[in-house]
C-alpha cells in the first residue's frame, strides 16, 4: 500500500494517457468507425493510411514531443465530436493522430509494469462497454479524449538516455505475424453470428478475467527464452478453439493469448531507439488492414496457412541450432556441417 501511495503523479497520468489511447484505438479506430461504415473499406480507407503517414511523420517530430502530444489529442477531443459520420479528412486525421502518438506513447513507458496495469484498465472498460452500438459511442470517444488530453498535460516524458536495445528482422517479423493472426481471428469473429464474443454479456466476465490472468502471466515470462514457442502454441489453441466451434474455450484462451503477446511486444519495445519503435508500430497498422481484408474476403484460410507458416520456421530454426549427438563421434552442428 505504501509503494501504491509512492508512484509520482506523472506516473499515474501517464498511466491513464496510455489506457485511455489504447482503449480509444480499441472502441473507436479498430471497431467504431469500421462498425459505422458496415466494413465498406472505400469510406474508410484514409484512416490507415494516415496512421501509416503519422508513423513516419513521427520520427521527425519526435523531438517536439513535449508540446505535440497535448496538441494532437485536443485536436482529437474536437474530432470525436462527429466521430462516427466523419469525412475522408476527419477519418484521415484521427489516423494521422494515432500514428502520431502510438509509438511516442510507447517510447515514453517508464516501466513495463505501467504498461501492463494500463492494458488492463483499457481490456477491462474496453469488454464491459464493447456491446455498445458503433453509433452511439461518441460519449465515450468524448471520454476517452479528454481522459488522454488531461492526462498528456501532467505526465512526464521519457527521455531516450539508456534505450540502446536492438531489434531483428526476425523479431519484427514474428510481431506482424502475431498481430496478424489476432487482427484476422478478431475481424473475423466479429462478423460471425455464431462464434462472436466481444459484446455477448455472456461472455463479458469471462473475456476480462482471462484478459489480466494473460497480463500477469506475461509481466512474470516477459523475459522467458521460450516466448515464442509459447505464443505459437497458444495461438495453434485458439485457432483450434475457433474451428471447434467452442466458444466457451475462445472466450477462455483467446483473451489470453491477445495480453500475453501484447506485454511480449511491449517488452521488447520500450526499450528500443524511436526510430525502431516506429518501424516496429507500423506493423499494428498493416496488420490490422491485411487482418480486415482476409476477413472481408472470407479467406480465413490464410491465417492457418501464416500459422503453419510460423510453425514449420520455428521447428526449421531449432534444427539449425541444435547439435545432433552421437556416442562415438563428436557433437556436430548442422549449421555449419563441422564439429563443436
């Protein structure tokens, strides 16, 4: 309790600046507006493409970051007002906004716990609220704006000192392929009749208890050498969950596996350069495009065959490594054909 009442006010607004920007993305830009529009991507496609413009833009004005998070988020408090029946400009600016601030809020995390205690307000608010209709969310986008606005006046940014972590093309490529295959199970099962979750009050409890059961878990294995074999498993069991029919086993997994390789990500992230972050954030916005368009397309197919994909990598990378034995002769890799 002592260490509670410790944490500095600039922690705690940054905190709910982070909360309040995550469950914005999640209610309004991935849900909200694509609900309004009925999917109809030729109405809506100037938002991606200014989060893509705001991720790059953002490297340059990253070092105005001071009076430039406060700025962006006013002008999205005055945007959420129409939110929903936008223009092609509004809907490009609020895309311009959230490319802007995404990899700058993440470049600003102090300690990872924050982060996670922050996914967990956004997972909790953003399931119990989730059943609203698309057209009726203005409130909360109200809500959400002016949370993050008040918030962004009193936290403190983080500076770049001591972020000298590196990143791999590898890495990079597991973190689009993870957030694709949640981006294609999630558009998918939110035009399905039968497998919904998200907004089913049967389910709401449920979804948010799994959802900080997978935070903890991930803040404990954040650093585990095994991370990726585990999200490759725990993805291969929601997607069975899926193809079983079980909705009571998504609801159960599904919100796990989402935390789990949210604070996985995260991890690596925070303590990266800002011009790694963004070229690591810009993988949220494309996969989240190519997730809506498999679903669209209804080429669910796609995913498994991205999921096998990792799958057969993943086997092809432990081999590379892995010395064979033999009891006579000496331990020979098969990386480089010689012995140890």
């Amino acid at each position: 309790m002592k260490y509670i009442f410790s944490v500095p006010l600039s922690t705690v607004a940054f905190l709910l600046l982070f909360s309040a920007e995550f469950g914005y993305y999640l209610l309004i830009l991935q849900t909200g507006i694509v609900q309004y529009h009925h999917s109809i991507l030729s109405e809506i496609w100037t938002m991606p493409v200014g989060g893509m413009v705001g991720l790059v833009w953002s490297v340059k004005l990253y070092p105005n970051r001071h009076w430039l998070m406060p700025s962006l988020l006013f002008l999205q408090l005055i945007l959420s007002l129409y939110y929903a029946s936008a223009n092609e400009l509004a809907l490009f600016l609020l895309g311009l906004i959230s490319g802007l601030t995404a990899p700058i809020l993440i470049a600003m995390v102090p300690r990872l716990w924050v982060a996670v205690v922050a996914l967990a307000f956004s997972y909790i608010f953003s399931t119990y609220v989730f059943d609203v209709p698309a057209i009726d969310r203005t409130f909360i986008a109200l809500l959400l704006s002016a949370v993050a606005f008040g918030a962004s006046l009193l936290s403190d940014v983080q500076t770049e000192a001591g972020k000298h972590g590196t990143v791999s093309f590898h890495d990079l490529r597991n973190i689009f392929l993870w957030l694709l295959l949640d981006a294609t199970l999630f558009e998918t099962l939110s035009r399905d009749v039968v497998m919904h979750l998200w907004g089913d009050e049967g389910f709401v409890f449920t979804i948010i208890v799994f959802h900080l059961v997978g935070l903890v878990v991930a803040y404990h294995m954040r650093s585990h050498r095994h991370n990726n074999a585990l999200l490759l498993v725990f993805f291969a069991l929601t997607y069975v969950a899926y193809a079983s029919g079980s909705r009571y086993s998504l609801s159960v997994i599904y919100p796990f596996v989402i935390s789990y390789y949210n604070v996985v990500i995260l991890a690596k992230l925070i303590h990266l350069p800002y011009p790694k972050i963004a070229v690591a954030s810009s993988s949220l916005w494309a996969a989240s495009g190519l997730g809506l368009l498999i679903a669209l397309s209804h080429t669910f197919v796609i995913a498994w065959i991205v999921l096998a994909a990792l799958f057969f990598n993943y086997v092809a990378d432990m081999v590379r490594k892995k010395p064979i034995f033999c009891p006579i002769l000496k331990p020979f890799n098969l990386n480089t054909g010689g012995s140890l």
